[in-house]
C-alpha cells in the first residue's frame, strides 16, 4: 500500500537503502541530494520501503505544487513499482504537478512529454570509445591540444561558477543566487562524500577558459555543471576537457550521463561522443478547478 509520508516521519535509512538497491538508483533521489535541492520534502512510499518517490513542493497564493528541484533532471518511482500507481497516489492537496520522471518509469498519462538524454557507456576501451567520436569532436580536441591548454593550477567550485555567472549566466534567467548557493552545496557535500570530480583547462596565460563538474551516481558519473570562458567558443576546449574526463575512466563498468539536452545545439555536442539517447517522461498534472485549470497546465 502506497502511504504519503511528510518528511518529519521519514526513515532516512529505508529511504536510501531503498534507492541506492534500486535497478534505477540515481543520486539525485538520495537523501542526502533532496536536502539540499529541496529541504523539507515529503515523500509517497510503498509499504515498508519497497519502493519510494519523493514530492518537492512549493505553495504559491494558498495553491501547493509539485515542481522539479533545479539541478535534479529525474525523480519520480525508485524501487520496482509502476509509476501510475505513484501518481494516483499523490494528494489531492497538491493541484499543481510538473514531474520528470526518471528513465525507468512508465506512464500512461496523456499529457506525458518524451524529453531526451544522452548516456556513454565508459565499459570500454578509450580506442573503441574515441572510434565513436564525431569527426568535429576529434578535430576541437585536437584545435585545443594545439591551443596549448592546460589543467594546472586547479580551479575550485566557485571557480567554475563564477566563470559560468560572468558569461553564459549573463543571459540565464531561470538560475538564481539560491540556486547558484545549492550547487555550491551540492559540490561541497559530493566532495566530502568522494563523489565529485573537477575538469578544467586554462589558456597559456593562465585564465580560467572551461570547467566541468561530474557528480558519481549509483551507476555511473552525472555531467552536472559546466562553464566556458566567452573566447572559448572556437578553441575546442569543452569538446578536449570531456575527452580528458573519459580517459581517465575509460575501461570502467560505469556511464556517463550528460543530462540531455532539449536543447538542438547541446544535444548535437554530447550526441558527438558517441552517446545514446535514452528516453525520459515529463508529467505535468493540473487538479485546479475550472476555469483557473485553463491558465496553467
């Protein structure tokens, strides 16, 4: 029986003996990673812990909604349970709901939209997983080898944040400075834990010009944030700061999972490592009554 559970009453323990058991564990459903990108969430669980979904909420003009926390791409169902049975089971207090569910889930939703991601199975040689590269992509490594970059002296977190905020930030709405703080946190909590990895590269004069942050999830490394210097568009060094990432874990029974994109541009890039898309379902349930269901879907 699926019971909904506020998070004062929940058992962190089951929670994520439950999610980190799963066939579809992933880092974001950890609670360690929903403290932070959504303190006080609640939680629909199926009896003693067999399977889990957690509900991240907000209210707005005495309305709550179910949203997705930023810097969290799948949630929904952990454990092996359908997904509609989840959602038939999310209160009717919540009139509002925007969900992704992860990869394993199912739904037979009408409104449910098919939103793409892109995985790289690492379990091989870098030979056989460079031979999958584009032939732009092995030609921007190459422009960057050349390019003379380097990845001495370390940069921090806040470092590649910084460097994302002073130029593709600049015309980023959608990110706030709470948000910005919760990736910091996130990164800082996922170093203490062993699970986070830092890439940079540095011009020949020594700026910041790409860094990459990955995050170690159950199955493999999460692409979870990245940064490039505006003059860094035509020298290849996001295409060679990814390459340097695989080298290092190439040979390894574990995936790299560069969180979609949607975007046209962004998909054609991670597509050029020889990527796979793997599909993924966004949900979005509206219970407002009429007529105020017509002004949000």
């Amino acid at each position: 029986m699926i019971q909904y559970i506020p998070h004062r009453a929940i058992d962190f323990k089951k929670w994520d003996a439950c999610v980190t058991g799963a066939k579809n564990a992933m880092v974001y459903g950890e609670s360690w990673y929903l403290n932070i990108v959504a303190p006080g969430w609640d939680a629909l669980v199926d009896g003693d812990y067999k399977a889990v979904m957690p509900l991240i909420y907000r209210s707005k003009w005495g309305i709550q909604y179910i949203f997705q926390p930023p810097f969290t791409q799948q949630l929904g169902v952990f454990g092996e349970k359908q997904a509609n049975s989840f959602l038939a089971a999310i209160p009717n207090k919540f009139k509002l709901a925007d969900i992704q569910l992860n990869s394993y889930n199912e739904c037979s939703h009408k409104v449910a939209v098919r939103k793409p991601n892109l995985i790289l199975d690492l379990n091989h040689s870098l030979e056989e997983i460079r031979g999958g590269y584009s032939e732009n992509t092995r030609r921007n490594i190459r422009k960057a080898t050349i390019g003379g970059f380097q990845n001495n002296p370390p940069a921090s977190v806040e470092e590649i944040i910084s460097l994302f905020r002073k130029h593709r930030g600049q015309t980023i709405d959608s990110l706030s400075d709470k948000d910005y703080h919760c990736l910091s946190t996130i990164c800082a909590v996922a170093a203490q834990r062993g699970q986070l990895e830092i890439e940079i590269l540095r011009s020949p004069s020594g700026d910041l010009f790409a860094g990459a942050i990955f995050l170690r999830s159950t199955h493999g490394w999460i692409f979870l944030f990245s940064a490039t210097h505006t003059e860094a568009r035509n020298t290849g060094v996001m295409h060679a700061l990814i390459d340097r990432f695989i080298e290092k874990h190439a040979g390894e029974t574990t995936l790299l999972d560069f969180e979609g994109s949607s975007n046209p541009n962004l998909y054609r890039f991670y597509k050029s490592f020889g990527s796979q898309e793997i599909v993924y379902l966004q949900l979005r349930i509206n219970r407002l009554p009429f007529p105020f269901n017509l002004f949000k879907s």
